[in-house]
C-alpha cells in the first residue's frame, strides 16, 4: 500500500509502498475513502522539517531539554547517534480520516466489513491506504453522511473540546482569534449553540468565509472594526469567552484576548501560539485560562486509545470517541456544514505537490482532502442487491366469503387511510386487531367492529380461519412479521417500507422460498389512484424513451416524530420514498437498473436519478424545506412529444396531438388507498394474481436502500439481480 510520509531531518516528503498493518486484536482494518489535511498543525510540522538544526531547536524547547537530560544520563556520543537516527527516519503524516472496514479484529462487535467509519489519531488516522484503528479511535457514520464531510471527524473533535471547554451558554458572545481549519469549525459550534460571535484573522478571505457560516462580524486584528463589533455586541463588557485558535510565535492573540474579554471572562487555548500572559491584564479582570486537551478525555490514555477500555458516561460525559461521535451527528444533521471548508480535494497520488504548494503559498486552503484513487474506483461499482426467490409458487386457493382480515398494528395510518376502506366494504371481515398495547386493540375494536382483540400475535398467525394479515406497526418490524406472516402461509399486506436492510429483504425472499408463499402486497397506493390512471391511459403507449420529473414537497416533522429515529427505525426517505419510485417504475413500465442520489447537508433534501432499461430517467426531488402551503406532489412526464402533468391527485392534464384536462376533483384527493385495497381483497378471495408482481416490490424497495448507499459512498449504484 502507499503512506505519505516526512524525513525530519531532511524536509523530503514522498509517497512510500509500505506493508499494509496487520489487524490486530481489539480495532479494525480501515481503507481510507478520504483523508484531511491539517493545514495548521500538520503544515506546522512540515514547516518544521525544512529548517536548519538551529532552526527545529528554537521551534521545539521541550525536545531540546529532553537532549540535555539525555546527554547528561548518557554522554554525548550516544545522545547524538540516538538523536541523528531518530531524525533520519521517515515519520507518518495525517490523524484524520474516513474509510471503509476492511477486516474486523478479536472483540469488536459494533461493525462490520463493508461499514463506513471516522477514524482519528496521528498513529493511526494516516494519510495511507489502510490503516488499523483501534476502538475508540473509530466512530460508525451516521446515515446519509458523505465521506468526504465525515474525514472532517477528528479537527471537529478538537474544535469541540474547546468549545465545551469554554462552557458556552445561550446568549453569549464569544470572540475566535484565528480564523484556520479549526477556528472556522469552532465558530460553526458555538453559532449551532447560541452564541454570537466575532472572528478575527488577518485574512480577508477567512473572515468572510466565517461570517458566511454563522459569524456576527469579523475583521483583522489590527483593526479598531473588531473592537467595535465586541463594545456593540455586549454593551461595552466584553466577550464572554475567548477562544485561541491561532498558530505562530506572535503573543498578539492573548494580548487581544486580555483587552477584549469582559472581567472573568473566559480564555481556551486551542491552537499553539504563543502565551506569555500580560500578568496585570489577565490579574485584574482575574480571566479563567483553560487548555483544551485536543480531541477530549482519553487522548494520550494508552489504555483508553490502545486497549479500548471507555470511561463511564456517569463520569465522563464526553470521552474522545463520544466527542467523535458527536460531531458526525451535528455534520449529517446540518448543523454544521464542513462543505464551503473544503478549498481542494487532491488525488492521494499527488500528494507530495499537494503539501509542497501549500508550504509555498502555491495553494491558498482552508482545508485539503485527498481522495484515494483505489476506493474512488471501488465507489464507481457500488451495488445493491435485487434478490429473487428461486421457487416455484403453488397456486393460490379461493378463499371463503367473507375474507377474514387480521391487522397487525392499529396507528394513525391504518385507523385513518386503511381501516375505514375496509370496514365499510362488502365480503370482507375484519377478524382480530393485534397490538403490543391492549387498550389500543381494544380502540380498534371499539370503533372498527374487529370481532376480537388480542396481543397475541402467535395465536393469529396460528389461525387458519384468517386468510390475510396486515403489518401495518413502525419500520423496523415490517419484514420480521412479514416473513413469519408469509412462513404461516397467509396472504400479506405490508405499509411500505418492506425492509430497512439488504438483509432484511433477503429475508423475507427466503421466507417466500421456504414457503413456496409468494402472496404479498406492499402499501404502494398511488400507482392506484383513479386521476394518474386516466392520466396514463390518455398519454397512451410511448414508443421513445421518457423523463419523468417528480417533486415531493415533504414538509418538517414535528419535534419527537418516530420517522426522525434513523437508527432503529431507517431514514425518512426509506420509510416513505418506495412510494415515489414505485410511482415512476409503473408509469415507466420497468423496474429502475441505477440508482444516484445526492443531498443536501444534514440529507433532508434529496435529489434522486432512477435510470431504466430503456434509457428512460426519472428524477425525484425530495425536499424538507419548501413553503407549506405548495403542492406536496407535482409530477411531469415527457416521451414522445407528449406532457403528463400531475399536480397533487387533484387535477391531472395531459399534452400532445390534443389536450386534456381532468375536471378538479370535487372532494379529498384519492391517492389510491381504496382501489388498492379492493384490488388485494380481490386477489385473496379468488386466488388471482397479486395486484404488483413480487419482482417489482422486490426492485422498488432495493432501489429505495441503494439511495442511503449511494448517499453514502458518493457514486451511482447498480441494481444487481442475484439469486
């Protein structure tokens, strides 16, 4: 594998072939997607190593004392030959990454091959190809965040430590003195907490880019502009907080930080300047210096780094790993964007141009990434799979009249879009409403004439009198029940989504081939609705390919939604986005082949590219952060010299060799649910064909997972029929 890597006696950086590590017990095998370039602390160093001897001795005090002590213990020829061969050595570069999990060690159960992790450490978060990470130096991504913003993780976390060491509080206003990597990312934290604040750098360029991101005002330190955004911002007192994010050997920042903090405010150094505190300022206003011990708790704690052994959250709140964590969760939920820091992105083989224009001035960046060749091939050939039963369906029996229906879950969709569908409908009997709740079932009951009510859901299953189950509870729990639905040999009605995971939809195809039971519907409504059938049926067959443009104006959810718990119930556009492609793979007539999807930070707003068999494309945009009071579905097809226009299930127009428009439908917008239903009635009561073959509910919820996949390795997906 290839490392970046310094001679420090020298100055010579090169890209070196290296073994790659071994995966040792307790940490991981990572393949590095992108890496970050510390364009102070790593350019620091770098800087370091060109200069003379005399030169790296007055930049490193503290390793010249250790010298001393040496040439006292030892002599001087030793401590010389110890001192040259240390030098003479290449040293790694790098301690901030994002990559792939290659290979698990002994112990580590929270990832696994294949997962995206944030990695961090200057031993272990290299600029190379693979590195092993230990425990609690790694951090899973949350869902829907790209790479290149989580290689950010670990400047973040130094950043955030400083933040929580300065203990900001809501109204505060906070000066940041150096306007680099980190000072750019403290400012985002304590804007995202509350605080006002003033940036301050000599680079005009930084400053504006720090107010583009949250900052009140910004200006250079030798300006009187800086002063007077601190008098007017706190009446006169000073800022609450200072925060030292500057470099160098200038003692300007804690001289300026003396003069504009309030008395006992407070004083965090986080970068490494100079600090020969003015004794009577910082006396007088009796200022609180604090030090911010770089990524948080448990940094240089071998048995913390290296042997993986956590602090109690009771009495460390906010550990390395859990700083770590933590801010990847403000990144991928928009709090912070990391987006207008990035000023390049390199190829990791131009890596030794990459640092030498830097150090030259060549290259003006906030922050560099480089990008590895290797996993930018790999990311090109993403896939997800389309599984396929390999069975041989028997032929479905008629079943008795009335059908007799058993609901699993009774919340708000099923008592307000399904139930009352059902309970007014001729030939169908609603048999026994399960819930986890008994005052739930016994609400169902009450208002939809179930004839029983129970938490059992082994003694329904186990009911041959039911002919059909409905899953209609949260996310997480559809493809279990599915499957034990399907392996108890009943026809099945299951609210998207199917699955949340590739897995979990195997599971359920495997259910299918186990039981030779194929009857299943998924709660794909609109492709239903009477207005798009008449649409579809007066743009008539097409001969070319087509594009079709879908846009979904979602709207927020209310604070406490269960759609916003991603990690055990799946991201918002996987609970509900199957609808839409199903929508588009129906009035396409074809299964999608591709998927590409893009967002917005934080992921609320989706762009999503499906691309079909034949050559057709449909693109839905799913937004979060549209005016309320527009449509929510707007829908436009185009093939053939011919518009298909939808606009919300209330009217519909079709374009070509003459024009139609649908009269506006004079009551609620019928987006299906009832046809639907009588459709799957129907299909249970004769023993006919499913109203949606197997293969597409199969291939419309694999293209909904391999948009959260194609989201996070930043590249098309493939869908792959496999066996």
């Amino acid at each position: 594998m290839k490392q970046i890597v310094q001679n420090y006696k020298s100055g010579e950086l090169a890209v070196l072939d290296v073994p790659v590590p071994g995966c040792k017990p307790g940490g991981v095998l990572v393949r590095s997607t992108y890496s970050l370039i510390s364009t102070g602390t790593e350019m620091m160093k770098v800087s370091e190593a060109g200069m003379s001897m005399l030169g790296k001795a007055r930049s490193r005090p503290d390793q010249v004392a250790k010298v001393m002590q040496s040439v006292a213990t030892n002599g001087v020829p030793a401590t010389y030959r110890k001192v040259m061969g240390k030098l003479d050595s290449y040293t790694p570069l790098g301690y901030s990454l994002c990559g792939v999990v290659e290979q698990v060690g002994a112990g580590i159960d929270d990832v696994k091959v294949g997962d995206l992790v944030a990695c961090a450490g200057n031993e272990h978060a290299l600029h190379a190809e693979v590195n092993w990470v230990p425990k609690n130096l790694y951090t899973p991504l949350p869902d829907g965040l790209a790479p290149r913003h989580a290689a950010f993780g670990t400047v973040g976390s130094i950043a955030l430590q400083g933040v929580r060491q300065g203990e900001p509080q809501l109204g505060e206003v906070a000066l940041v003195i150096g306007l680099g990597l980190i000072g750019q990312l403290v400012v985002q934290l304590l804007t995202a907490s509350g605080v006002r604040v003033v940036g301050v750098d000599p680079d005009p360029a930084r400053c504006e880019l720090a107010e583009r991101t949250g900052a009140a005002a910004c200006g250079d330190p030798e300006s009187a502009a800086v002063a007077a955004a601190v008098a007017e911002l706190t009446d006169g007192h000073g800022v609450d907080q200072v925060y030292l994010a500057a470099g160098g050997g200038s003692n300007q920042p804690v001289e300026l930080a003396a003069q504009l903090a309030r008395d006992r405010g407070r004083v965090v150094d986080i970068g490494k300047c100079r600090l020969d505190l003015p004794w009577n300022a910082y006396y007088e206003k009796e200022l609180d210096v604090r030090f911010s011990r770089s990524y948080g708790p448990g940094r240089y704690d071998p048995s913390y780094e290296l042997e993986g052994r956590d602090y109690p959250i009771g009495y460390v709140r906010w550990t390395e790993r859990r700083n770590l964590a933590c801010f990847l969760d403000l990144v991928a939920r928009g709090r912070v964007d990391v987006e207008p820091l990035i000023s390049h992105v390199a190829d990791f083989d131009d890596a030794v141009e990459t640092y030498q224009g830097l150090k030259d001035g060549g290259l003006k960046a906030v922050a560099v990434l480089f990008r590895y060749p290797e996993q930018a091939a790999e990311s090109a050939d993403l896939a997800v799979a389309v599984p396929t039963a390999n069975v041989r369906p028997s032929k479905a029996g008629a079943a008795r009249t009335p059908v007799r229906l058993a609901f699993v879950g009774a919340g708000n969709y099923a008592t307000s879009m399904l139930l009352p569908h059902l309970a007014e409908r001729d030939g169908v009997e609603l048999s026994t409403v399960v819930t986890t709740t008994a005052l739930s079932a016994a609400n169902a009951q009450r208002k939809f004439g179930f004839a029983e009510a129970t938490t059992d859901l082994d003694a329904v299953l186990g009911d041959k009198s039911i002919d059909a189950v409905f899953v209609v509870t949260r996310h997480s729990s559809h493809a279990e029940l599915t499957r034990k639905a399907l392996l108890a040999g009943k026809s099945v009605f299951v609210e998207k989504p199917l699955a949340l995971t590739e897995d979990e939809l195997a599971g359920v195809l495997a259910a299918v081939e186990e039981s030779g039971n194929d009857r299943l519907q998924v709660g794909f409504n609109r492709r239903f609705a009477p207005l798009l059938h008449e649409a579809k049926k007066q743009f008539g067959p097409r001969t070319g390919p087509a594009n079709l443009r879908y846009l979904i104006n979602a709207g927020t959810l209310q604070h406490g939604s269960w759609y916003l718990r991603q990690g055990t119930e799946g991201s918002r556009f996987v609970g509900e986005g199957g609808h839409f492609i199903d929508t588009a793979s129906w009035l396409l007539g074809a299964d999608p082949v591709s998927v590409y999807a893009v967002a917005t930070s934080g992921n609320d707003d989706l762009q999503v590219v499906l691309r079909y068999p034949d050559g057709s494309t449909a693109t839905l945009s799913y937004v979060t952060t549209g005016a309320p009071g527009f449509p929510k579905e707007t829908l436009d097809l185009v093939a053939d010299g011919k518009v298909l226009r939808l606009d919300d299930f209330v009217r519909a127009s079709v374009y070509g060799g003459k024009k139609w428009v649908s009269s506006r439908l004079p009551k609620a917008r019928d987006k299906g649910q009832n046809a639907e239903l009588a459709s799957f009635v129907k299909a249970v009561r004769t023993g006919g064909p499913m109203p949606v073959p197997l293969e597409s509910l199969v291939a419309t919820t694999a293209a909904t997972l391999a948009v959260q996949a194609g989201l996070a390795g930043g590249a098309p997906v493939t869908l792959a029929r496999t066996r």
